[in-house]
C-alpha cells in the first residue's frame, strides 16, 4: 500500500522538475495559454497565497501560481501571483487547478502542490502556510501567560483551552488546579493577541456525565504577573443534549466529541473529550451565547485502531468516522449525529489506494480530499469527485509550464517517512459535487490516516 505513495509524489514531482527558472528567479517566457475568461470576460476571482508565522505576521508569496489544465490534464493556463501574494483567475469555466506555493519546515522550504479536479475558481481556498519550528519568515517572541482560575476548581478536573488571535497554535490543560498558563507570541515590539480561553468544570464531581462551559475573551493581560479570571468575568454556555445514529460501528473503539466556535479566521473558543465507551461522554455539549452572531460547530468521533480491519495496508493505521453539525447561539434542539457507513467507506478507500478506479457513491460520498507528506520534502492534495479514478495522476501535465522559481525535488529515493490522509465527506444540504465544497457545516465523513 505504501508504494501508492511514492507513485502519488513521483507522478506529479515528475512533471514539475526542470520547470523553474535556474536561479529562482521569474522567467520572461510567456506561460501557455488557453485563453482567458471561459466564456465569461466580466469573471475574476482572486486565491491570496501567504505564510502566517507563530506570531501572526502574514509574509505574501509572490512566487506561487496556479496552472489550469485542459480536460487531457495539459497546462493551459498559468496565473502568478502578485507581490501581495494574490492570484487572480479569470477563467468562469469548470476545469483541474493546481497550485503550487511553499511551506517552510524544520530543513527548509519545500514545496506543496494542491490539485483541485473539475471544479469552477471560486472553489480554491486562500493558501495560507503556517512555517515549522524553524520560523525563518520573521522573529516572534513568546511568553507564558499564568492565569488564576481557582474559582472554577472546586470540584477538580477542570480543563482549559486557549486560543490566540494571531496563531493557528493552541493550548490545552486538564486536570488543573488553580492556575493555568498560555503559550502567546508576538512580533518584535508587537502587541499581545488576545485570548480565547474556555474553561470547563465537571457538575458533581462527574466528570463524564455532566460538565459546565465558560467561556471568555482576554485581551488586557501581564505576562509577567499573574491574571485572574474570575466566575464573573466569563460566560457560562448552554448545554444542548445529541443523539449519535450509527454507532458504534466498531467493536474495538474510542469516542471524541467537540464543540468550537470561530471569533475570527484563527481565534475560536473550544472544548473536547474523549472516552473508550460511549457511557463516559457528556450527556450534552455546550453552544457558545456570548455573542448572538456565534455559530457553534458540533462534532461526535469515532475512532477505531482495529489492525484485522486494515490487514495489508503497511504502516501505522486508524480510521475515524465523524459527524459534524452547525448550530446557532440560541438553538434548543436536541444535536443528531449521523455517522457514516464504514464498510462501504474503507472499500472504496483501499480501491483508490491502489491506484484503482474509486467509487464512494455507496458511502453518500460529495467529495473527496486525499493529502500526502513527506516530511518536509512534499506535500500534494486532491480534491475531487466521489467517483473517479486514479489515473489523473498520470495525466497531470506541466510540459512546458515556465514556473517564476526552482524546484528541487529528489524522487529517486524509496520514501522512507510520510503521512497520508484521506476524506470522503457527505455534506447532507446537498448531493452537488461543487455545492459541497462550499458548505460542510452539516456533514459526515470517514477519514483513513496512514503514517509511516
């Protein structure tokens, strides 16, 4: 199963090798083209590409682009990037993207391709590339955070969770007694983000069965004393009750259910549990009120190990299956979680695994999102349709393609370490591939990660 990895990373790496500039310099050449507009000239959409360091400094990645291909998988269409990072496509049509920008690891910068298939511009997310613990894009400085919480303690067990406005890193504690601290980091004679920090307390001492959710912003903070937190500075959250159709699927498994709310695009507050039976979770998860325009995004897992279940497939291997569901702040229904058939799911996973044609058409399956990494080499995505094959591989065509920097890629080497993660997902609002791309807030999905 392992060797659908190195031919994933060498049919595309392949096709890329040899296409930059000899010194990493933009290339005058004019890039092909099929012409511009797909029949709409008014059309524009524009993808930002950045890096987003630790302490939330945004860095703009002049150099990425995005090539379009022709149904036959041939590069028709270059887009680069502007020195604000932005990429402008005006192609209204539907057809395969690709984009190619830069991540920075713990060796360097390498680079990362994302491979959309049949989809309209719209669909192409911003990319935003959060750099290793090498951060060489800009200096951060970090400091912890101590914060008083023992006026929620009484009853132990208390775990807490902080999120920063300015990073995708987060903090999470358990088992705390009085007090709690926080990883924060700034730019050099930048300010302090703010915090989100949530703070659940078991009711009764049960833990399991019943828990209290207070959540709160921090903004007018000391990292060099410590803050407290008081029960009146922080909003005690509603609890709504859920229901899990499907499950257990497994017979060996371990459950986790969620609940996070997004202030901004990487500020959130959130709590989660887990257990190995499904008499130890919560009876009822919290919605977060603070703010009537909160939209709160549920979530129930389930997680199996079972190694009779992946028999033959090299690796260390687990499979999820997953139910997410969005709420408003002031809901008062009682949460129903549909899991997704795994059976079905794994079947079709281990056909595209192969290099096989796929069919996820059994699992209700919109789309899917394969991702792999070589730990800090390479990484590739694909998003496509629930049916196909993976033979768009093969086609997947930059001859010709004059890329305004230098790859170097090493694909004569067996892969020796990587990660692989595959998605199939069944937004329930609707059966429309491109649709779904779109709204993912009322879902379920199986997902199979695979780590060597």
């Amino acid at each position: 199963m392992y060797n659908t990895k190195n031919l994933l990373v060498a049919s595309v790496a392949m096709g890329l090798i040899g296409c930059g500039g000899s010194d990493g310099t933009p290339d005058t050449q004019t890039p092909p083209s099929g012409g511009s507009g797909g029949g709409n000239s008014s059309f524009e959409y524009i993808v930002n590409a950045s890096y987003t360091s630790k302490c939330g400094t945004i860095t703009p990645q002049p150099e990425a682009v995005i090539v379009r291909h022709d149904a036959s998988g041939d590069a028709v269409e270059v887009y680069e990037a502007d020195e604000n990072g932005d990429i402008t496509i005006d192609y209204g049509d539907v057809a395969t993207f690709s984009s190619i920008t830069f991540s920075i690891g713990d060796s360097g910068r390498f680079p990362e391709v994302k491979t959309y298939v049949s989809v309209t511009a719209d669909k192409i997310f911003d990319i935003t590339s959060f750099p290793g613990a090498d951060d060489n894009v800009t200096q951060c400085e970090c400091e912890s955070v101590t914060f008083d919480i023992s006026e929620f303690t009484s009853s132990g067990g208390v775990t807490v969770r902080a999120s920063a406005a300015n990073t995708n890193e987060q903090t999470y504690l358990s088992s705390i007694d009085d007090v709690a601290e926080a990883e924060v980091c700034r730019a050099v004679d930048g300010e302090w983000p703010s915090l989100a920090v949530v703070i659940s307390t078991p009711i009764n001492g049960q833990p399991y069965q019943e828990i209290e959710v207070y959540s709160t912003e921090i903004s007018d903070y000391d990292v060099d004393s410590t803050n407290n937190i008081s029960l009146s500075d922080a909003h005690l959250n509603t609890n709504v009750p859920y229901l899990v159709t499907n499950s257990p699927v497994f017979t060996e498994s371990n459950y986790r259910v969620s609940s996070s709310s997004q202030i901004e695009d990487l500020h959130s507050f959130g709590f989660y549990t887990g257990a190995d039976s499904l008499a130890f979770l919560p009876q009822s998860l919290p919605i977060y009120s603070e703010s009537e325009n909160l939209e709160t995004y549920l979530t129930f897992q389930e997680t199996t190990y079972d190694e009779i279940l992946f028999d033959g497939i090299e690796g260390f291997v687990w499979m999820d299956m997953v139910s997410g569901v969005s709420v408003d702040s002031d809901y008062a229904g009682v949460v129903d979680f549909t899991v997704m058939e795994p059976t079905p799911f794994l079947e079709a996973a281990q056909d595209m695994l192969s290099g096989d044609d796929y069919d996820f058409s059994n699992t209700g399956a919109d789309n899917v999102y394969l991702y792999f990494s070589s730990d800090g080499e390479f990484s590739f995505s694909l998003t496509t349709p629930a049916q196909g094959s993976m033979s768009i591989l093969d086609t997947l065509n930059f001859d010709d393609v004059v890329l305004p920097f230098e790859l170097d890629l090493d694909i004569t080497q067996e892969i020796e370490s990587g990660f692989l993660y595959l998605r199939a997902e069944d937004v329930l609002n609707t059966t429309d591939y491109l649709e779904s791309l779109s709204d993912w807030s009322n879902s379920s999905f199986g997902a199979l990660y695979i780590a060597r």
